[in-house]
C-alpha cells in the first residue's frame, strides 16, 4: 500500500513540504461512495509513486483537518500543490479525471 495516512501531527511534512503534488483521500469508513473509489485510489498511489503522493484522511479521526479544508462530503479529493489547494472533486470519479487532477 502506496497511501500515506495523513493526520493533524504528520499533515506538514508529507503534505505541505512535499516536493511533489499531494491527492488527499477524505473518506471514512462507513461512506460507500469512498470504498468504491478506494481501489482506484490506491492504484493512482501506485503508478504515480515518484511523481506524486497520495494521502488518505479519515474525516471521522481527523475532524480539525476536514474543517479546515471545508470538506462537507466524503468522499472528497483534493490535490495540494506547493502547498495550495489546485483541485478539488467531491463523489466517485473515473481515474483518467483523478488522474488529471494531479495533471494541472
């Protein structure tokens, strides 16, 4: 498993310091909508692994980081670039569009 588990304590270093673009997974674990989208998730990790990171943050454990980023449905996916927010997705999507978040 290619994910990092994002939480408040290890937020700066893995996702604002990080020398490539990050995709943020907000999901939990009762949302089916966010285990469908979990494989393709996972399979971004592993074929982008060098060229970007992905994390995966569970709005349950982490309330304060999804305050923060106003996430209001799960699941949602947000690309942190330079340590600004560049996109964003909330639902299920087709990997080519994920794909392409980490793109622009």
């Amino acid at each position: 498993m290619a994910t990092v588990k994002i939480t408040r304590d290890n937020f700066d270093k893995e996702v604002l310091n990080s020398k490539e673009p990050v995709l943020l997974d907000f999901w939990a674990s009762w949302c089916g909508p966010c285990r469908m989208v979990a494989p393709t998730v996972e399979e971004i990790s592993e074929e982008m692994k060098g060229s970007a990171k992905v994390g995966k943050i569970n709005v349950d454990e982490e309330t304060e980081l999804a305050s923060q980023f106003r996430v209001m449905s799960i699941p949602t996916l947000m690309v942190i670039k330079d340590g600004k927010v560049s996109a964003t997705a909330v639902g299920v999507r087709p990997k080519q569009d994920i794909v392409r978040m980490l793109e622009v």
